[in-house]
C-alpha cells in the first residue's frame, strides 16, 4: 500500500514538474525564432549558391570578364553580396538569442523568479528598444524578399525560354545590358539559336541557380513571418510590462496604507492601555 502511494507521488511529482518546465517555455517566441533561423539559414545559404552559380554562367556563356583593379562590375557587386550575406547570418542568430531570451523573462516560472526585473523602468525600455529592433528588421527584411524577386524574375524569363524549346526562334535574346549587368557599350548577348544559348539551357547550372534562387526568396519570406511573430510577442510582453507595474505601484500603496492604519492602531492601543493603567 505504501509503494503505491510512493509511486502515485512520484507520478504525480514528474507530472507537476513538466507541467511547469512546458507552462515556462515562450511557445511564440519560441517558434518565431526557430522560423527566424530556418528563413535566414534558407536565404543565406541558397543565396550564396546561387551567386556563385550566376558567376559561373556569366563567365561561361556570357564571357564576362572580371574588371582588373578595384573597378565595380557585376562581379565584384556578387562579391559584396556574399559579405552582406555572411554578415546577416551573424547578425540574425545574435539577433534570436536576445529576443528568445526576452520571451523567456516573460513566461511562467521565469517571469515568476526574476519578476522584479521585468516590472523596473529598465526592462520595460529593453523590451520597447527590442520592439524598435525587431520593427526595424521587419522592413530589412521586406526590401531584402523585394531584392530577391528581381533574380528570381530575371532567371525566370530565361528558364521560360528554355522550357518552351524556342531554340529556333532567333529574335529571343538575352541582354545582359537589360538588367544592368555590363556597361551599355559592352553587348554581351545570347540568342535563343545560337549554340552556347542551347549548351547553357542543356546544363543543370541555369535551372540550378533559379531554383537556388526561389529558395532563397522563400526564406526572406520566412524571416518576414518570423519578425511579425516577434513583433506581436514583445507587443504582449510589453502590455504586460505595463500592467505589471501598474499593480506593483497599487500594491505598494496598499501595503503603506495597511502599514499606516496599523501603526495607528498600535498607537491607539497603547494609549487606551496607558490610560487604563
């Protein structure tokens, strides 16, 4: 009888115990910031690939050369886009931690044991430059998902011309010109009957990096998400932040009121005691 009655408190014990490690978990937060490194890790890595992959087929097809010095062509705009790349991977990983780190002094135990914290004038400013942050690299990252759609558009036009078999039809060309790429006086072209037009449409580089391309706009898309969660789970921890401290200031009064009405009842007593002596 007495094992039984062990094992029910034990069950019991672990249940409480993961009832409270779940209660304690930001879950919004929490999923916002696993969204936020699957779209950035997305988006940077496929992008990264796919620049490379756009190099590739400008060298081999196009014959693009690479300009000698520090002169800024196509090439070395790919080059600074890997940097911004790399640094964006970095940013957004410190970026998560501080936010998920935010979300978990706000939930359950945590909030509970480090309450004091939450309630001063110096969280609630955390958490509102923290909404400012996240605002701020929710519009990042809407021009950077508006970036990527223009090489997903450009290659798309391409890829269409590939698939539709218009290798017969010469008046299709691709102008490197058209999309900024090579200097106006530079005609660097490919005609759908020409041979390196049907060598590129045959090789798996093009339909490689488009595609490489669409999975990086997708994770911008992702990041995109991953901020509007963020923003509407600090919005919430921010309300609460608010009242938290409304009702600290109402409990501080209330306790230095009760403290006043029984030191005037002390006082009372002890002089109706003194008197009574």
């Amino acid at each position: 009888m007495e094992e039984n009655m062990d094992e029910s408190q034990s069950q019991k014990g672990c249940k409480e115990c993961c009832e409270r490690c779940v209660g304690s978990l930001p879950w919004a937060s929490l999923i916002a910031t696993i969204l936020l490194y699957m779209g950035v890790a997305l988006f940077c890595g496929c992008g990264h690939e796919a620049l490379s992959g756009t190099v590739t087929i400008l060298q081999n097809y196009f014959e693009v050369i690479r300009a000698p010095g520090q002169t800024l062509d196509v090439f070395t705009i790919i080059d600074i886009l890997k940097y911004i790349i790399y640094g964006l991977a970095a940013g957004f990983f410190v970026l998560g931690v501080l936010l998920l780190v935010e979300g978990f002094f706000t939930t359950g135990a945590i909030r509970d044991l480090y309450g004091e914290f939450k309630i001063t004038a110096c969280g609630r400013c955390l958490t509102a430059f923290l909404m400012f942050l996240a605002y701020l690299f929710f519009l990042v990252w809407l021009g950077v998902t508006a970036f990527t759609s223009l090489p997903v558009f450009m290659y798309f036009n391409v890829w269409s011309m590939c698939q539709n078999n218009s290798f017969n039809d010469v008046s299709l060309c691709v102008d490197l010109r058209q999309f900024g790429a090579v200097p106006i006086s530079e005609e660097r072209k490919l005609c759908a009957g020409s041979e390196k037009f049907v060598k590129m449409c045959e090789s798996n580089e093009l339909d490689l990096t488009f595609h490489l391309f669409v999975c990086a706009l997708a994770g911008a898309g992702a990041a995109v998400i991953a901020m509007v969660h963020f923003l509407m789970a600090l919005a919430a921890n921010w309300g609460y932040l608010k009242d938290a401290s409304r009702m600290q200031k109402y409990e501080d009064i209330k306790s230095k009121e009760e403290q006043e009405l029984h030191d005037i009842h002390s006082t009372r007593s002890k002089e109706r005691l003194n008197a009574y002596t």
